[in-house]
C-alpha cells in the first residue's frame, strides 16, 4: 500500500509536468493500483498513540490547482448524489481535481506520518478506515470519470507527455 500511496501522491505533486493525455492515463493506472491495493488492507488495531499533525491542509489548495491546470476541459464530470438523505438522486457535475486532492491529503498524511515515525498499524489503520468512509469514494468516482475521457479520446497514451 505504502508504494502505491508514494506512487500517487509523486504523481499529483508533479501535475504541472504532464501534458493531459499522459498525466490521465497515468493517474487512471494509479488509481486502480491504489485501489487494488487499499482493498487488501488487513484490519489492524491502531496503538493509543495519535498520529503526528502534519501541515498537509495547508497544501491541498496547491495540489487542486495544479491538477485542475493539467485538466483544462475535462475538469468536470457528472454522478449522482443523494438527496437529503433519501433514496432519490440528484445528477451533479463535480471537479475531478477536489477528488485527486483529497486523495493526496488522505495518503500524504500518512506517508509523512510514517517519515516522522508514526507505527506502521497506526497508519495502516487510518488507510483503511479513509478507504472506506472518505477517500475510497473519491477514488473509485475519480476513476469513472478519468476512464471515461479515456475511452471518449480513443484511449490512453502511452508515452510519456512531459513538458
């Protein structure tokens, strides 16, 4: 899990040297290794010891935007939501990049925690517990949206589209 998070977050860290083509085919590949790899997950108690607080938040702004920039036009996508709470569903468009950032904010946390000496369980705990109430959800949305601009173009490009 540990690489497919480092593996991740590179990626959104260096948005802006990615034409679009290949930074999409990228993070699509990521995306379902990470998620590959978060479903394996072993359920682990975590210690009493709380995790480091990282100055992660303050960078998610950041993350967003540069990832928004390399999108252009294949920022949005639509789903559907939930509506108060009942079973009736309401179609939204929604940014990809919020999706991407919130991922990164979930992972890079815990990657820094592991840096600063936080408990593998510890971070392995909070991993799994996001995968399944906060960024597995972002995740696997991300994923639709990304594949199908992909599948929409003629499919991903495989060499790499630097600037």
């Amino acid at each position: 899990m540990r690489e497919q998070a480092e593996r991740y977050c590179s990626l959104i860290e260096r948005a802006g040297s990615f034409g679009r083509g290949a930074f999409v085919a990228a993070l699509a590949e990521s995306l379902a290794g990470l998620l590959a790899a978060a479903s394996r997950l072993p359920d682990v108690s975590p210690t009493d010891a709380d995790l480091p607080d990282l100055p992660v938040q303050e960078q998610v702004r950041e993350r967003f935007a540069a990832v928004q920039q390399v999108m252009g036009d294949w920022e949005g996508y639509w789903t559907t939501l939930a509506t108060h709470g009942d079973d009736a569903q309401e179609g939204v468009m929604l940014p990809v990049s919020d999706d991407l950032a919130d991922i990164w904010r979930d992972l890079k946390q815990g990657l820094l925690a592991l840096e600063a000496g936080a408990l593998a369980d510890d971070v392995l705990w909070e991993w799994r517990f996001g995968f399944y109430t906060h960024w597995g959800r972002h995740a696997t949305e991300a994923l639709r949206a990304l594949h199908a601009r992909l599948a929409d173009s003629g499919g991903p490009i495989r060499e790499r589209d630097e600037r």
